[in-house]
C-alpha cells in the first residue's frame, strides 16, 4: 500500500470511532435538591433527600425515569441513564463539601443514592447521564427486570 491509500484509511478508522463515540458522550446537569429537570425523550431526573429512615434508607438520592403527561409515569428510564452524582453539602458555618457516587450495576443506572452526612445538608447534585446502549436497553425494558 502506498502513503496515500494508508492515510486514507486512517482518517477513515478516526471518522468511525468518532461516529461510534458520539451517542456515548455524558451530558452533565445541576439540579436543586427537591426538584427535577427533563433532558429530553421525555426522561426527567428527580433529585431529593431523604434526612430519616422511612421508605427510603437516609441519604440523598437521584432517579430517572419516564414521564408522558398524556400515558402517565413509568419507573424506568427510555432514552438516557444515570453515570454519576456529585453531591454538594454545606454545614452552619457555610464550608462545602462534595460526595461523589457512580453507577455500578444496572439498577445504579436508574437510581444512585449516597448516605447522609451528619451536620451538612445537601442542597445540590451535578448529575451525569448518557443515552442507553443496546444491551442496556435490552434489560431495562426487558419485562421480567
């Protein structure tokens, strides 16, 4: 093969990655505790924090999932999921701290949460999300998940 022909095939091995890379970008968002935020597809994610043991364990927690004014609610997500959370707390005083939690099994994808830290309240999380890959969309919509 001669320069040329070389050249082109890595550019083109360069467009495909890239190409291949696009839907995977994380998009990042900062949400208020209590509140929500649509991203699109009609996926919204919901942050709130949880100060005692109730149906929830105590900590602060973010969910995605989908929302249709017209056909309801479904726990679980369609376009996008959760990669992490960053979570901002601030004591009397003012100092902020920062906690930090990422999405390890599938279930951490639709829901992440971190414990409550004693004398800080939380009052913001910067929140990481990339659309769905194939196969996890196949078992999130899968029924029996």
């Amino acid at each position: 093969m001669n320069k040329r022909t070389i050249l082109i095939l890595l550019v083109l091995a360069i467009a495909v990655l890239g190409f291949t890379m696009g839907p995977a970008c994380a998009a990042t968002t900062t949400i208020k505790m209590g509140k929500h935020k649509d991203i699109g597809s009609k996926d919204r994610i919901l942050t709130f924090y949880q100060p005692k043991d109730a149906q929830n364990a105590k900590g602060v927690y973010a969910a995605i999932f989908y929302h249709d004014k017209k056909k309801g609610d479904d726990f679980r997500p369609h376009t996008y999921v959760l990669r992490k959370m960053t979570v901002y707390y601030k004591n009397k005083k003012g100092k902020v701290i920062t906690r930090t939690v990422k999405a390890t099994n599938i279930s951490g994808l639709m829901l992440l949460s971190t414990k409550k830290i004693s004398g800080y309240t939380p009052y913001k999380s910067k929140i990481t999300y990339t659309k769905m890959t194939k196969k996890e969309k196949r078992v999130i919509m899968n029924p029996l998940f």
